[in-house]
C-alpha cells in the first residue's frame, strides 16, 4: 500500500507477477495539493517573492524613517494583477483537478477544462460553470493560468510539448504540481526564453530551471501537511485491511 496518489515508484509488473496487489491513496491529499496550487497562482500574479526577497535585502537598515521611504519609492516594481477575472485552464479534472477548479471560481475566475476520458464521477464533482474544451490547443489558446493535473503514463510523457507551448496566448503562467514528466523541459525553457511564457511554477525543481527569475520552484511538497499524510495512511492501511479481511480491490 502506498500512502500516496500514484504508483510510480513501485514496481508494479514484478507485483503482479509475484500475485501482490499494489494500494494507494488517490484523492486524500487532493486538499493540501489544491491549496498549494492556490498559492502558487498567487505568487505567479504579484510580485510576493520577489518584494520579499528585496525586504530581506535591506536588512542592514537601521533608521526606520529611511525604510519606510525606500519601500514606498520601490514597491511599485512588485506590482501585479489579480486573478479574479483570469481564465485558468485545469488539464486533468481528477480529484485535485476538479477541486482545483472550484477553488479557481470561488476567487472570481472564469474556468475551463480538459479531461479525454471524464469519468461520472469527476462529472458530478464538477460545477456547471466550468467549461470543457475540446482540445489541450485550444485550452492552452484562451487561458491566463495553466494548471497542470495529469499522472504519468506512456500518454502524457512530454505532453507539453513546443507545439502546445507554441499556442499559449502572451502572458500565459503555467503551474505543475502533478508530475514533472509530463512537461517537456526543453520546450517550457524555449517557450521563458523567447517570451511566449511568462512564468513557470513548479513542485519539481531541476538543475536547469533553478535560480531562473521567470520560474518559482517548490521542493515537492505538495502533499507535505499533517492532515494529508493522515488521510493517506488512513485510506492506504483501511484498503489493506479490507483486502485481507474481505478480499475486495480498490485502487
């Protein structure tokens, strides 16, 4: 049992081969994932990192009245814009995905997703106010924010290729809190570097994106909270245990 979503870092084929099921956890850290997601769009709209890290940069600083006149003649380099009224595109409307849009409606967002293969359920979890495009083209042509919830699979390695990136409307930030696979990071630098995006915010860090200023990296922690490591322990050990007391299979 894996107390997490997915099952890429165990050898599944040689489990099934042995007659091992193979758990884990999908959707119970779907809300630490949500509102890590939440933050990410925020630090990709104004300039909070940026205006932290030059608050910092004064630290030697020592008359008060000096600080206060510094800060207000700089902190219109920080200035941003709000989210409200951004259309943000959700690619994959699982279980962070669909929650993840409705957290975008609450903040005043106009939402549109894309999921090939819509289960019933994800379809009753979703709000009638997200729109459903047809093509990752053209979700990726009409959004502001781009968030990114995909698993790995043979059909989503580099997924986000030059030719998606290539139809991003100027401006466009895109957020990968799913799996750093699916992007293709050739592509995603070419796209920073000749302007077609405007940011990239990551839980996956890389040598090649680190210490870039169009790009925000987190050290995969999207599920790091206290609440979602109970939840997926929780499921994990009650799905093994159901299995040996039952015989049932989920997940």
């Amino acid at each position: 049992g894996r107390a997490g979503a997915g099952v890429n870092n165990i050898p599944v084929e040689k489990m099934t081969a042995l007659g091992v099921p193979v758990f884990n956890a999908p959707g119970a850290n779907s809300n630490a994932v949500k509102e890590l997601v939440a933050t990410g769009m925020l630090l990709g709209s104004r300039g909070v990192v940026e205006g932290i890290e030059y608050v910092h940069s004064l630290a030697g600083e020592q008359d008060e009245a000096v600080l206060n006149k510094t800060l207000e003649a700089n902190k219109k380099k920080f200035k941003g814009s709000e989210l409200s009224g951004k259309t943000l595109g959700v690619v994959g409307l699982g279980a962070i995905g669909s929650m993840v849009a409705e957290m975008a409606l609450t903040l005043g967002m106009d939402v549109i997703g894309y999921e090939p293969a819509l289960s019933v359920e994800a379809a009753w979890r979703l709000s009638s106010q997200v729109r459903k495009a047809d093509t990752l083209s053209a979700l990726f042509a009409r959004c502001d924010y781009i968030s990114l919830h995909l698993p790995v699979l043979d059909s989503t390695r580099g997924l986000i290729n030059a030719e998606l990136l290539g139809a991003i409307r100027p401006d466009t930030c895109l957020l990968n809190f799913a799996r750093q696979e699916i992007v293709d990071e050739q592509a995603l630098i070419g796209a920073l570097e000749e302007g077609k995006l405007r940011r990239y915010i990551a839980d996956f860090p890389s040598p090649a994106l680190i210490a870039r200023s169009d790009v925000i990296l987190m050290p995969h922690i999207g599920a790091s909270t206290d609440e979602a490591e109970d939840n997926c322990a929780v499921m994990a050990a009650n799905q093994l245990r159901d299995f040996l007391e039952n015989g049932n299979i989920r997940n």
